[in-house]
C-alpha cells in the first residue's frame, strides 16, 4: 500500500497536499480499497467555507455511501469534474487522478498538525 511521505493524512482517511495556502485533498489508498469500486462522488460545494472536520460530500461505493471530511478550515475553490465521469479514478489514482477538491486553507498550521505518512501508516496495520 502507498503512503506519499510529502502528503498530510487524517484519521477519517482524506490526505492533502499544500502548495502556498491551496490545498488539494482526496481520499487514500487505503479508504478507496476499503470501500471498495467508486461509482459516484457527489461534492457540490465549490465557493462554500467549511471548518475543520465538516462534510463536504460523500463518495458512493457498490456496496455504501462514505461521507468525506474537510481535513482544514478553508473555501472549496475546485471540484475534479473528471470524476463525474470517471469516478473509478478515485480507485485507480488516489494521489492522482482521482483528486477530490482544492481550496484555499484558512490558517497553513493547520495542515502541519495533521498525521504525517509514518503517523497514517502505523493507524491502518
């Protein structure tokens, strides 16, 4: 299983990646093969402000719903349109491809208290 050292993980399973103060996050190697085959990510939330911890969507798998969790505080500026019609890239690329949203962080410190490769890695085995 593949663990990025230069991203940021959480205990709900989402990474982010930072350059500056823009954010890209998705979910992890680990939770797409845990849920199993990606069939449809609703996220609508492009322009809205979250806290850290709030629901900004959910992905669909064959068998359940998984709600994603904003990882930071910030403002959703992107969503990967390519997952509308091609939602397996979440299974395929989780680091890649299969980005979820960007957005713009509120405060960059946030970003560094959040579980290191090592930290996420010993949480999963």
């Amino acid at each position: 299983m593949n663990f990025p050292s230069n991203l940021r993980y959480t205990k709900d399973h989402e990474w982010i990646s930072l350059e500056g103060n823009i954010a890209t996050i998705g979910i992890t190697e680990f939770a797409q093969s845990e849920l199993g085959d990606i069939v449809f990510c609703d996220i609508n939330s492009v322009g809205k402000s979250f806290a850290s911890g709030e629901i900004f969507g959910s992905v669909e798998a064959v068998k359940t719903v998984s709600d994603l969790f904003l990882p930071v505080a910030g403002t959703i500026t992107e969503v990967n349109a390519t997952l509308e019609a091609q939602p397996e890239l979440v299974n395929n690329e989780p680091y890649t491809g299969g980005w979820m949203i960007k957005m713009t962080v509120d405060n960059v410190a946030e970003v560094e208290a959040l579980l290191s490769a090592d930290d996420y890695k010993a949480l999963v085995h």
